[in-house]
C-alpha cells in the first residue's frame, strides 16, 4: 500500500502555485523559495535601518500633512478676520471690497492646496449662486412686507 500522502492546500498556497496539478510539493516549494528571496532582496522591516527608513517616510509624510494644515489654518484665520471686519463696516462698499478679498483668499486656498477639487468648487459656486438668490428673495418679500405693514398702519 504505498500511496503517496495526499495533500490538501489552503486558499494563499493555491493562489502560489496557480493552476499546476502535477508534482505539488515542488511546485508549492519553488514559490515558497521565490517568496523568500524577494524578502531577502527588501530592507528588513525589524533591522535598524528598515525602521529608520519607514520612521523617515512616516515623518516625511506627517510633516507635509501639517504644512498643508498650517497653511489652512492661517488662510481660515484670514477668513475670520475678514468677516468680523466686514459685519463691523459701516457702507455696503467696504463689505463688497472685503467680499472680494475674502473670495482671493479661497481661490488661492483652492489654487495651492488643491484641498477640494474643480468639479466640487464648480458645486460650490452654484450653491452660492442659489444661496445669494435665496437671500435676495427674503430681503425683497421682507421690504415687501414692511411696506404693507407700514400701509396698513397709515390706514388705521
């Protein structure tokens, strides 16, 4: 009774040897092999300089994240400023001129960071408009309002 053992591979063995039926012990031993001298060829990730390595890209990485979010940050503060500086004007001018400025600010965020992209600030840009259109129909329906309020008054 000499019958070979017979060998049942899990899902990553399968997927190592392919689709090769004959002489699965070697051909499982041959991937095997060519997977550890792939991992003999990179930076060992436990040796000192596979740590250094990834700890330098890990900060490298981080240390651009925070840049861009300094540089947010400070354009936000900008932001602030300019409309604790626009609701304190006193003329319709000075707003528009601050809503200008505040409107350069966000182009030039959007420019340098790319933090949202086109087809998301073309969406945004319409919402705007919708918005403004929104506002402008409420201070039209309240002047409306007021007017009528103030006829009724001079009526009684």
């Amino acid at each position: 009774m000499s019958k070979s053992p017979r060998l049942v591979l899990g899902p990553v063995a399968r997927q190592l040897i392919g689709s090769e039926t004959k002489e699965l012990p070697k051909v499982l031993d041959d991937a095997i092999t060519t997977l550890m001298e792939e991992r003999d060829q990179r930076p060992d990730a436990t040796s000192p300089e596979g740590r250094l390595a990834s700890l330098e890209a890990a900060v490298k990485a981080q240390s651009e994240a925070l840049q861009q979010l300094s540089y947010v940050a400070t354009l936000e503060m900008k932001m602030t400023r300019v409309l604790i500086a626009s609701l304190m004007s006193k003329t319709d001018e000075d707003q528009q001129a601050l809503i200008t400025l505040a409107n350069s600010a966000v182009q030039e965020l959007h420019e340098k960071a790319r933090v949202i992209s086109d087809s998301d600030m073309e969406k945004l840009r319409e919402n705007d408009a919708s918005v403004q259109t929104a506002i402008q129909r409420d201070i039209e329906r309240g002047a409306l309002e007021q007017e009528q309020e103030t006829e009724e008054e001079l009526e009684r």
